[in-house]
C-alpha cells in the first residue's frame, strides 16, 4: 500500500510505494522543511498536523525524484 502526506484530514502530496519516498519527495518539494526522525516527537521541519500515512491509490505509483534513495534527515 502507498503513503502519502497529510494535513490533518486532507491528502496534500502524491502517493508513493514507500514512506521513505513519500518523506523524501514532501522535503524536496519544499512541503517540508525536515523529515521527523523516530524519537523526535515533534520535528521544526513539520508543520502542525501533518502525517504521513497509508492511502489506497488505484492509479500509478509515482518514483521517487532521481537521485534520491536514502532519507536526507537533518539532526
């Protein structure tokens, strides 16, 4: 299943096959300023109310932009 970002409710970024890909496109398009990391419990890159989470999508899968493979978390 693909994950997409949220804003509380509303569905505000293309779905991905992983969540790693959704983080990294959200950040490179500039919808986020960092991507949380796991014990932070509320990361200054992300705006209030923003998640991701899973979404069924019947449609095609977007790749992720070129280049990326790995999280670009900033500590």
């Amino acid at each position: 299943m693909p994950y997409a970002l949220f804003d509380r409710d509303r569905q505000i970024d293309q779905a991905f096959p992983t969540e790693n890909q959704a983080w990294e496109h959200a950040l490179v398009s500039g919808l986020i300023l960092d991507v949380p990391v796991a014990d932070d419990a509320a990361s200054e890159g992300l705006p209030s109310g923003y998640h991701m989470k899973l979404v069924s999508y019947d449609g095609e899968l977007l790749d992720p932009a070129p280049g990326l493979t790995q999280s670009k978390r900033n500590s």
